[in-house]
C-alpha cells in the first residue's frame, strides 16, 4: 500500500513539473523552447571602408530583454550584400531611408510606384541627385526648403531628401537597390522574402529620449571628446536599465560589449544597437508596429 501511494506521489510530481503530458510523453516544446527570432540593427554608410565600414549589431529577444550577440562589421558593400543573402528567418532595422518626400516625387514629375520610383532613383548619378534636390530648394522659400515626409517630425529625422549634413540621400542611393536586389520584404513598400524582413529606423529617435539632443558620437578625431564619452555611457546605461517608454525594452550585454560600444568613439556600434533595440520592438508588434495607412511612397520609421 504504502508502495502504491508513493508511486501515485512520483507520477503526480512528474505530470505538475510539465515534464509530461497526458500520453505518457515528454513536454518537447518546454524542454527544448523555439528559439528566438534572429534580430539586427544595421548602421549603415554610402561609402563604406575597412575604417568607416557598415555595422550590424545582431541580437535577439527574450521577453522585455534583447540580448546583444554579436556585432558583424562589412568594409564593402558586397559583404553587405552577402549579410542580407543569409537565409532567414530574420528581422532587420536598418539607419537609411527607404522612401522620398511625396511632395518632391510629385514635383519633379517622378513615378508614384515606389519600385518604379526606386528604380529611377538608383539609375541618377549624385550628382544629378544633387542638381534635381538643389533646384527644387531653390524655388522654395527661406525656412520650407525641404519637403518632409510624414514621419519625419514624429521621428525627429532628417528629410530623406538631404545631400548634406547628413548626406541621408545617397544612403538611400546606395542601400535601397541593395536590399532589392537581396529580395527581402520592405512592409508597406515592397514585397519580397516574408522570412528576411527589412524595416526603416533612426536611432537618433532613441537616443534622444534617453540623454537628450547630447552629442554621443564624431567621426572627427578632434571632436572625440569626454564629453562624448560620457553621454555614450549614459546612454549604454539607460538601455540597460530599460529607461526607454518608448520602447519597454532592456538590453543585455557582457561587460567586454559594454566597453566596446563605450569605446567606439565614432557611435556606429551604438547607433546599430539602437537599431537593434527597435527591431526587437517590432519583433512584438502587429505588422511590426508600424502604422495603419503608410504612404507606398514615403515609408516610415520603426517606432516613430
């Protein structure tokens, strides 16, 4: 009897543990969880070198953690491309625009189809970029120069329209017909590999509503300063704390990562952690998070 009862006691301990189910067998799905979606968050530059190259901050998320992997770095933008080729699934948010101001694509008479929009985009040189954007300036009047896109002033972004300072639309010159020629899906945009998803994002958006408009980063050698310093690691320092409202999320990192974003005095590695962080929030978000009606021309940023 008292055999009997303690074996009753060992089944029931087993069952309530979850390490079995009513047949008989093993809980698979507790003991071996699916693993997470494999995240990145991409800096990206229109000239990249083996000393200013694009940078992929790759991570993935677990619950309201995102953990930092690793951080992948491409001198050329054939390694880019061979980064965007790997199989997915995968979720990337990306620091280039994916769109145009609708009001300058209608006042340079350009295609409203965005593929076919892109496709003429890509085949100008800069300079004739320069040339179109410059005359359409211009004719505008002092303070409305540019013309905006409708996620622009939620983001706090510059217009994608911007050959200087930053020179925002030769990223998209060179980033967009790459991430097409890939075949990965731009939501809202452009169809392609539902497995291999490419979103738009800012980290100045982030960063701004953790330090403020602080500067945290140069590429000027002479601009590197304490200052900086110190606003990157009290930026490291909020994201770990989880201090974004915004996005609800805290980032996980090993003390080596930590002195290596602190360390990187010219905030790529930063900027594509921020990145990061907004895709892990897309990650959990119906259709990525992004809004209800975006204009197939204008796209939008991830969390803005």
């Amino acid at each position: 009897m008292l055999t009997a009862v303690a074996d009753l006691f060992r089944i029931a301990t087993f069952v309530s543990s979850g390490e079995a189910r009513v047949d008989g067998t093993h809980n698979r799905a507790r003991m071996n969880p699916p693993p997470s979606l494999p995240l990145l968050g991409v800096d990206f530059t229109s000239r990249p070198t083996p000393r200013k190259p694009i940078t992929i901050a790759r991570g993935e998320r677990l619950g309201a953690v995102v953990r930092l992997q690793r951080v992948d770095t491409c001198p050329s933008f054939d390694s880019f491309a061979s980064a965007l080729a790997a199989p997915g699934p995968w979720l990337g948010v990306f620091d280039l625009p994916f769109g145009l101001p609708r009001e300058l694509v209608q006042a340079l008479g350009w295609p409203l189809d965005w593929p076919a929009l892109m496709a003429q985009y890509a085949a100008l040189s800069r300079e004739q970029i320069r040339v179109a954007f410059a005359a359409f300036c211009d004719a505008r009047p002092a303070g409305g120069k540019f013309a905006h896109r409708a996620c622009d002033l939620p983001a706090g972004s510059s217009p994608s329209m911007k050959w200087v300072n930053p020179p925002v639309a030769y990223m998209m010159h060179a980033g967009v017909p790459l991430l097409i020629a890939a075949g990965v899906h731009l939501p809202g945009l452009h169809a392609g590999d539902a497995q291999r998803v490419a979103l738009e994002g800012y980290p100045g958006l982030l960063a701004r509503e953790l330090i403020g408009r602080r500067s945290y980063k140069s590429d000027s050698k002479a601009q590197q300063n304490g200052e900086r310093l110190i606003a990157r690691k009290d930026l490291l320092h909020a994201l770990e704390q989880g201090r974004s409202a915004r996005l609800g999320l805290r980032l996980k990192l090993t003390p080596a990562q930590h002195d290596a974003l602190v360390g990187d005095a010219s905030g790529d590695r930063l900027d594509a952690t921020l990145c990061l962080m907004q895709a892990a929030w897309a990650s959990g978000r119906p259709g990525h998070g992004l809004p209800a009606a975006v204009d197939p021309i204008e796209g939008w940023i991830v969390s803005a």
